[in-house]
C-alpha cells in the first residue's frame, strides 16, 4: 500500500514538474523494501552480520594478494579476529558471536591453540570481565610490525571498500591494534629479500614483535593472569663440588700430572681445573643442601678427574668466524635390518655401548667395538654366553626410551671403574625398568605413570631421574625409591620430552601442546614457560653453559631460549618435516648439532643472528652422502634447476653444515665432552 501511495505522488511530481522533489523521493524510496522498510546499503547497518562479512572481505583480499606481502598481511588477520569477537560479544550479540568463532578459529588452531581454547566459552559481556585472555586482549593495544606498502596498500583497499566492510575493519585496526609501519629500505628485516623469503618459507608461527606484553610468543611468564613482567631469579651456575671431593680431585689431577706431563701447550690439569673453579664462582649457584645426593665413593673422584682432563684436552669449538664454520663431522653408526621396529636410541657416556629400545618391547644392547659384553655372573651358571650383544626382556609393550646411567671414559688402568653401570628404559606398559649392566637383569621396576612412559633420562649426577608420560605429567625419581618424589603438572597434553639442567636444580619438559616448562626441583613450581613452536615438541637439550635451552619439533624448527629472562634468542630452520629427533650441544655452548625423520645430521651456529650475513635460502637437498655446507655462497638452487631429485628446504643462514644419509632416519645425536659428533639411526629401504 505504501509502495502504491509512493509511486503515485512521484507521478504527480513529474506531472506537475518538481524535478528536485521528485529525484529526492526515488532516491529515498530505492533504500526500501516491499513493505517500506529501510534497506541496509552499509554493512555497519547489518547489525551483528557486520564483523563476519567485514573480516571475510579482508581475509579474502589478503589470499589473492601478491605472495610477498602476504606474509606481513596475514599477521592482522589474528588480532583482528579476536577484537571482532571481542566486540560481539561485549556488544549482546551471542548467536552471531558464536557463529563468526566457529566460522573462522580454524585458520589460527596451529598458532594460536591455546587462546581459542580460552576463548572458546566466551559468550556473555560478563565473561569478558572475567575471562583472563580477553582481559589481557581488551587491556592493551595487539603490536604488529609490517611494511609500509602492505599496510598502505591494505588501507586503500579498506577505504574503497567502505560500504562493504571496509569501515569495520579500520575501526576495530584504530581501536585495538597498534601497527608500526617500517620503511624496508632503510630496515633490514624488512628488505625485499627477507620478505621474500617469508613467503617462500610459509612460517605459520607468531612473529617474535608480535603480539601484547606479557603474552607473545616467548613469554616466560608462567601465570597469565598474574600480568607481571616479573620473573623468579634462577640460580643457573653448577653445583658446587663437597669440600672433599674437591680435595680428593686436586689430588688426583696433580697425580695424573705427574703419571702423565703434559705435552708442548697444554697446562697442568690442575691449573686448567683451578681456572675452571673461578670461573663458576662468580656464577649464581644452588645450594648443595637443595638437592640431597649420596656420599661420594673413589668413583666420583676418577670420574671429575677425568672430566677436567676431557675439557683440557678437547677440540675446541668457537663460532662461526669470517662466515666459515667450525670443521665438524660426524660419525654415524647405522642399524640394517631392523624392520623399522627401533623406537630409540642412546650411547654410554664411555662410548662403549648403544642400546635400542624395539617395539617388540625388549632392549637390545650393543659394544660399539664389537667385544664380547662383560658379565658378573660366573661361567658355568645359566647365563647367556659372551656375545657383542645383549638383550632385555621384561617390558610388556613398546620401548619409547632408553637412558645411560652417566659415565666416562678413563685412560687409566690404576683408577676405578668410570663405565656406566645401570640402563633405565620406560615403557608403553607405564612402567620403568632399572638394568644392571654387571648382570644384565632388571634390578627395579617403577610404577607411578597412569599412561605410556614417552621418555626418561638420568639427571646430570645420577641417582636421580625423570620421567614424562601420556598422563600429562612428569615425575622425578630416585634409584632407591620406588616411589616418585615430585610430580610437575601443567602441561595440556602429553609431555613427550625431559631434560635436566646441567646443575640438576632444573629440569625442562616438552609437550604436544607445543610449550615448553622449566620446573624447579626443590620446590616443584613452574619457574618459566617458553610458548612459540608451531607443532608438537620433539627434543630438548640445555647447554653446557647452563644459560641455553634448545627445544625442536616435528615441523623441522629449532628454538633458542634464553633461560635468565625467558626470552626467545632466535629460529633455526633447515631440517625437512617429520620431526627433529635429537640435539645436543659442544662442550662450549657454541655449536649444536640435530638429527631427525629427514636422514641428516645438521650442525648450526648458536652464537650467529639469523639475519647476519644474510637471510635464509631456500634449496634443493638430495643426493645420497652430499654434505651441505651452509657458509657456502652458492645462490639457492632451483628445482626447475636441478637434474637430480631433491626436496625444498628453507635454510637459516646459521646451518653451518648438513650431512644426509641415504635412507637412514637420525634418532639421537650426542656431542662428546672432547666434541666429537655421534649419530645413530637406522637404514629403512
């Protein structure tokens, strides 16, 4: 009826001549419907719909951009997203806010899991009130670091889109976010070249200059809703030796310098262990009173002789100098027919042994010589007869794990017995298994985990140990208790990794919630969390140093952090995908070397920014026993370019080296206190 009245007083006004009236009335009536209601012509008008069709036109001009800004443009999609949700839900609008989360959380579920899982119950203005993640979001501005012509081109783009979304998105950017625009020609991060490497390499990982304080990737703040930048001071120095033992070891190393001089440069061991002593005075040290461990024996003594003589006597190696890297190589002990049944592996710290847990849930142990394996128990008896092998049979399910009680190599015949004495190994049956190394039994088994025991590893003196499992947990035992003495919760999912800290004061876990904890051993809290991987963890090693965490994961990345104030130091990227498997570091804390599911032995560069010297290539790798030197300046080869088969990898400029295997996955990796490389893995045809 309106419609009808309409159309016939616009007739009288063309009639009569009121071309103005006219024109004004057909422009008002084609903003209405049938029934005479107002029709939307902008998207702020839709009411709640307005975010979903605003973030849905951004997100699908940022994928049909050019791929070299596409990097910097998808860092907003992130921050936009959540203020979008944000702002429905503190508008009334629960349907709606529920439909957009839905719509769009599966584009961020790899980088962003955890907040997702956070936000997901939000619903009601009053959840954001009370909800931790929205209060940190809501409280400070998202910062975002991009170029300047993405940013300026993405705004020009928004404004001529203003109608259709184009005035959302700017007004969610002016209220929410803070974007710092860089100049690329006057910044190195962002020239052309690194740019195009980012898109190249299509890291799905938050920027290390993104994000708010005290919730970026890196953060090392073990309560998010405490909002304090204030973090428990570590006590990262080594444990200082008993008085005496360490009386007992100035004897021995000026016996041992007098059983054998030293040759033409070196020091006297005892000089090269006093200048040791007071280098880790200075050091913040724990007490030796936190940390109860048993009376030292003549063992203990042969062993710290025999260390310092190692750390005399090594081969040194200093950083990458003048871009060439330091001559590493690698020794790589490879298992034939094994029917893909090994699970892991581990050396002794004698380098005498290697056992392999198997998924036919037994341990099968090796001589690395190819000798007959001692045994205590005397000839005659039932005991297997000397073989250059050995295997242990009690678990009831797969062998995940398998670990060397600590050892060392002696050289002299008059002092005891350094070798390692006792192998513990975990289990699918959730149990660990202690084995004498004399007898070749099982001496205890520890029960306590609810789930598969993923890993176990000795702590750096022995007589402790520590476990991580399928339950989410991770314990701390002692040899002479069955019973376990601390249990660290706080991880979502699995805990698949555990290291020690050098001092023993700490230990680390790695999970497949993709953080990385570090715990204190006297109290049992959390004292930092190192959240930044983009996949499940899959090793952990501290430096020697004490000072220096590596964590790797199944997506090929390796992650310096920086223990003191739970920073990240840098990415490393070079490995293909399918998990790096092992890392470990040289006796100075300057190189690492890795190993994992792609067949090769990578050495890297700890002490090199990733952006020195350049960015990062993208190469081709193939070629069975081609050793890859990364301080090569050779340009990146192409695959179009390449007659021989190869894989594209992206290559971090600190790779010093990489050596491939033919078909041979890399499962541990160990540096010797001398630096010498060793690697284990098994060949699958």
């Amino acid at each position: 009826m309106e419609s009808n009245i309409a159309h016939q007083v616009i007739e009288y006004l063309s009639k009569k001549g009121y071309n103005r009236t006219e024109a004004m009335l057909r422009l008002e009536s084609a903003s209405q419907d049938v029934e005479g209601k107002s029709i939307p012509t902008r998207v702020e008008e839709t009411g709640g719909l307005k975010y979903g069709k605003a973030f849905e036109l951004m997100r699908g001009w940022i994928e049909g951009n050019l791929e070299i800004y596409k990097p910097d443009l998808r860092r907003l999609l992130w921050p936009i997203f959540v203020y979008s949700f944000l702002n429905l839900v503190s508008d009334f609008y629960p349907k709606e806010c529920r439909n957009f989360f839905n719509a769009f959380k599966s584009h961020f579920e790899n980088e962003h899991e955890g907040d997702l899982r956070a936000l997901g119950p939000v619903s009601l203005p009053e959840h954001v009130l009370s909800n931790s993640i929205a209060k940190t979001y809501r409280a400070v501005k998202y910062r975002v670091t991009m170029s300047q012509v993405a940013f300026y081109n993405l705004v020009q783009f928004l404004e001529s889109k203003d109608k259709e979304g184009g005035a959302v998105i700017i007004s969610v950017i002016q209220s929410s976010l803070n974007v710092v625009t860089v100049d690329r020609s006057s910044d190195h991060e962002y020239s052309l070249t690194r740019v195009l490497h980012r898109a190249r390499a299509g890291e799905d990982f938050p920027a290390e200059d993104e994000g708010i304080p005290g919730h970026n990737p890196g953060s090392a703040n073990t309560d998010p809703s405490a909002g304090s930048s204030v973090l428990t001071k570590l006590r990262l120095g080594p444990m200082p030796m008993e008085t005496d033992l360490l009386t007992d070891v100035r004897l021995g190393l000026e016996a041992e310098d007098a059983r054998k001089p030293p040759i033409d440069g070196q020091i006297l061991l005892a000089e090269h262990f006093e200048q040791q002593i007071k280098r880790e005075e200075s050091e913040d040290a724990p007490s030796r009173s936190d940390l109860p461990l048993p009376q030292c024996v003549a063992r203990d003594v042969a062993v710290e002789v025999q260390k310092v003589k190692e750390n005399r006597d090594r081969f040194k190696l200093d950083s990458r100098t003048g871009g060439v890297g330091p001559g590493v190589s690698v020794t790589m002990f490879t298992f034939h027919n094994t029917n893909d049944s090994i699970n892991c592996l581990d050396f002794s710290g004698d380098w005498l042994l290697v056992a392999a847990g198997m998924s036919e849930s037994y341990i099968r142990v090796w001589s690395l010589e190819g000798k007959a394996l001692p045994s205590a128990i005397t000839p005659g008896t039932t005991a297997q007869p000397p073989s250059a092998s050995r295997r242990l049979v009690g678990h009831s399910g797969p062998v995940y794990a398998v670990s060397f009680s600590p050892a060392v190599m002696t050289s002299n015949p008059l002092s005891p017995s350094t070798n390692s004495k006792h192998l513990l190994s975990s289990s699918a049956d959730k149990t660990v298994r202690l084995w004498s190394l004399d007898t070749w039994t099982c001496l205890v088994v520890y029960s306590g985990h609810d789930s598969a025991v993923w890993d176990v590893t000795w702590g750096p003196f022995g007589h402790y140990f520590l476990t991580g499992a399928g339950d989410r947990t991770a314990r701390l035992w002692r040899t002479d208790q069955i019973q376990y003495l601390r249990m660290f919760v706080g991880h979502d999912q699995d805990v698949d990794n555990v290291c020690f800290h050098p001092n023993c004061a700490y230990v680390f876990t790695g999970s497949c919630d993709k953080i990385v904890r570090m715990w204190s051993v006297t109290t049992g809290c959390p004292v930092r969390m190192f959240t930044g991987h983009a996949s499940n963890i899959t090793a952990l090693a501290c430096s020697p140093s004490g000072k220096i965490l590596a964590s790797a994961d199944d997506a090929g990345t390796i992650i310096l952090w920086d223990l003191a104030p739970g920073k990240l130091i840098k990415r490393m990227r070079g490995h293909g995908k399918g998990g790096i498997w092992s890392v470990s570091w040289s006796a100075e804390s300057t190189v690492l070397i890795s190993g994992g599911a792609d067949g090769t032995v990578r050495v890297w560069d700890v002490l090199l920014p990733n952006d020195a010297n350049g960015q990062a290539k993208l190469v081709v790798e193939g070629g069975a026993g081609q050793k890859m030197d990364g301080g090569a300046q050779n340009p990146a080869v192409s695959v179009a370019g390449s007659k021989k088969k190869g894989k594209e990898v992206v290559v971090t400029s600190d790779q010093i080296s990489a050596f491939p295997t033919k078909k041979s996955p890399v499962y541990k990796v160990r540096f010797t206190p001398q630096n010498l490389a060793i690697a284990g893995g098994a060949y699958l045809p």
